[in-house]
C-alpha cells in the first residue's frame, strides 16, 4: 500500500498529514518547540506508527532542513497553493496567515502558482499579533468571535506589535471596552491583509488557511475588505502538509 507523510514546520505549530490514495488518514498537529527537530521527529513517528511499508516523507516549512531522513524538501509557497486546491479545487487564491509570517498566492485555472506575496519580516498581521494583544487584554484567541461578536471595531493607529500593545494599554486606560479594541484589532489585521491579497497580479475565489482562519469574525471583515467572499475549511491549518504529501505521492508514483 502506497502512503505519503508532508510535515510542515511551522514558526509556532507543527503540522502532518498522512494521505493514502489522496484521503487524508491521520493528521498531526503540536506547538513547535525551542528544538523544531523535536516536533518533526514526534509527527514522523506519529504518521508512520503501525505502518508495514514506510511512507514517503516530504519536510516543509521552517524547519525543513533540520532533520536527515526526509526524502524531499520542498518550500511553503508551492505546498500551500497545492494544499488548497486539494480542499477546495475552485480555488484561484490564498490567504495564509501562520504564526509569524503570512503568505498570499495566486493560481491559474489548472492550480499552478503565477504569482506570490511573502511577509515574514514583520509580526503585525500574524497569529503572534493577535495573540500578543488578545493576552494583554485579557483574553485568549479562542475566545475572539464570542467576545467581539456584534461589537463596533475601535480604530486604531498602530500595526506594529509593540506599539499596538502600548495603544491597546492607553486605550483601555481611557475606558474604552476591551471587547471594541479587541474587535479593532482584527478590523486592522483584516484590512491589512485585504491590502495584501489586492497586489497579486491575478484574482478568483479565495481560500483562507493557517492558524487565523479559525477566527470567524477575521474572515468576515476581510470578506467586507475585499468585498468578495472569503472560504475556509476544517483541515486549511494543514494546507502546507498537505501539499507536501501530495508531492511526495507523486513523486513516488513516478517511481
């Protein structure tokens, strides 16, 4: 039986995914570690526990190159447009936002990458962002769409982390509700990111994946940003594994 493992190493979570004639047959997903290794390692073992052949194993991400016993390696930008497709075959565009960088990729008709935009300089925008702010005001990412639910974004001026911060402090001083800048936060991070996508050279039905597109209220402002609707799936945290995998299985069916 032919099996195909893609681990993605993410800046902050762990991804893998192990596909038997393109189904999706266990996944796993941890925080990654000060030692990434450790987090491969644990995936590897994990996707291939029980199996009588050994898979093949494509390594991406991150931390790609941090253990020796991958049969390929393979960029995020390729095994994230690839994963995509394989959710939601419409797909024309993607809109990850991980951890600590985020990434917009266009792709033609057939799913072939035509274009990509890569923000890995800066934390603004990313999950770290939004997790940093919702921490210093008391809350936790999970919790956004129940307590920004309804609520009027405040505006604020800042997307840089250390300033946001500083400007979520003031703002809260100024009894402003933390539920208002929580909500203007992730108004700032969704039009932003609208900013982002708008730059590629072609457009079409977009696919929101990463750790972010868990947040529901974040879809739904930068579907209002972008005025076109914005999809997610279940499994879109997998989209950089996933693609992984698939090229693994067809490199191995060339064989």
């Amino acid at each position: 039986m032919t099996y195909s493992v893609g681990i993605d190493s993410g800046s902050t979570t762990t991804k893998g995914v192990l596909l038997h004639q393109g189904a999706i047959v266990r996944r796993f997903m941890a925080p990654t570690p000060f030692r990434p290794a450790q987090a491969i390692e644990a995936a590897w073992d994990c996707l291939y526990d029980g199996l009588e052949t050994r898979p093949f194993l494509t390594l991406t991400g991150y931390g790609r190159q941090l253990v020796d016993f991958a049969d390929k390696q393979v960029t995020e930008i390729s095994c994230h447009g690839l994963g995509a497709r394989f959710l939601a075959p419409q797909t024309r565009a993607v809109i990850d936002i991980g951890g600590q960088d985020s990434k917009a990729i266009a792709l033609d008709d057939d799913g072939n990458l035509v274009d990509f935009l890569m923000n890995d300089k800066c934390a603004a925008g990313t999950g770290r962002f939004l997790e940093v702010i919702s921490r210093t005001l008391g809350a936790s990412v999970e919790q956004l769409d129940e307590i920004t639910r309804g609520v009027e974004p405040h505006p604020l001026t800042s997307m840089c982390t250390v300033f946001a911060e500083s400007e979520a402090i003031g703002l809260r001083s100024a009894g402003v509700a933390p539920e208002a800048i929580l909500a203007g936060i992730i108004n700032a991070m969704a039009r932003r990111s609208a900013h982002f996508i708008s730059r590629l050279t072609s457009q079409g039905p977009l696919l929101f994946t990463g750790g972010v597109s868990h947040c529901g209220r974040f879809r739904e402002l930068l579907s209002q940003h972008l005025g076109q609707p914005v999809a997610t799936h279940e499994d879109a945290q997998y989209a950089g594994a996933l693609g992984a995998a698939l090229i693994g299985e067809n490199l191995r069916k060339r064989r």
